[in-house]
C-alpha cells in the first residue's frame, strides 16, 4: 500500500476545511470535496480526533516546520527583490483563512452560509507590487471579489 505522508494529508484537511468553511466531520471526507476518506486519516493516525488535533498542532506550532523547509519558504524566487515566496504554503493559507472566520473580508460571504462561495488567499498589497507573502499582507476573499480586484489596488 502507498503511504500518504502528514502533509499530504494536512493539505487535503486544509482544502477541506476551506472548502466547507468550517471543520469538517468524518462524513465530510469524500470526493468530490476531499481526495481521501475519514478511514485514511484514521489509519494514519489512530482516530479521527487525532488526525484533527495534530493538523491544528502542526498550524499553531511553527517548531514543526524543519528549519530546512523554513529556510525555503524565506528564499525569494530568482530575480526578484522579494524576501519571501509568490507561493502561498497550505499553512499560512490556513492561519489567514482562520484569522479571517472563513469568511471573504470584503462582502462576508462564507462557503459554511452558502456552498457556491470559493475562498482566495489573496495580497492585500500585489505581488507585483511589491507585496510579500506575510500573514500582514494576506487577506481572505470570496472568489467574486477577488475577481473584482486589481494589482492597481
């Protein structure tokens, strides 16, 4: 059998959560919302209460990271005068999203109210404008605003 690693997992959990915005529950955990089943999680990590408390361990304790992987997500992309990375990490989007109630910050929209919501992590300040990739920096929107908005912003 092929094993799954934590953050596959944790990154399937996270566009889960998002998708729903709110915690999902066992029977949330099939396609075509995520990619593996609640029995996945519990084989890896003993219960499904488990799985939850160790991805929510892994989102409030930055030790967790590996300094290598610290390290990465610091580099700018080449030729760029940026300190941090245009890519968002399924952490980072997850802090933001849960900062922000999983809710758009601009009309209120949540996918927990209304299932067609999408959710962006979106740079308050462009990428191509200079803006870095910082909790700071990043804002939850619905994709409708999103769409809406500009770099000219």
């Amino acid at each position: 059998s092929i094993r799954i690693d934590d953050e596959d997992l944790f990154n399937n959990l996270e566009e889960v959560w998002t998708k729903l915005g709110k915690q999902p529950i066992q029977a949330d955990m099939f396609p075509p919302i995520s990619k593996y089943s609640a029995g996945v999680y519990k084989k890896h990590f003993g219960t499904w209460m488990s799985a939850l408390e160790k991805f929510v361990d892994t989102i409030n304790n930055e030790e967790d990271i590996s300094s290598e992987e610290f390290i990465k997500q610091l580099q700018p992309e080449p030729f760029t005068k940026h300190k941090t990375k245009r890519d968002i990490n399924w952490r980072l989007r997850f802090i933001t999203l849960r900062r922000d109630n999983f809710k758009c910050v601009k009309c209120g929209r949540s996918p927990a109210t209304d299932p067609s919501v999408v959710l962006h992590v979106d740079h308050k300040v462009a990428w191509s404008n200079g803006g870095e990739t910082t909790i700071e920096n990043l804002q939850t929107l619905c994709s409708v605003c999103n769409i809406g908005k500009s770099n000219l912003e």
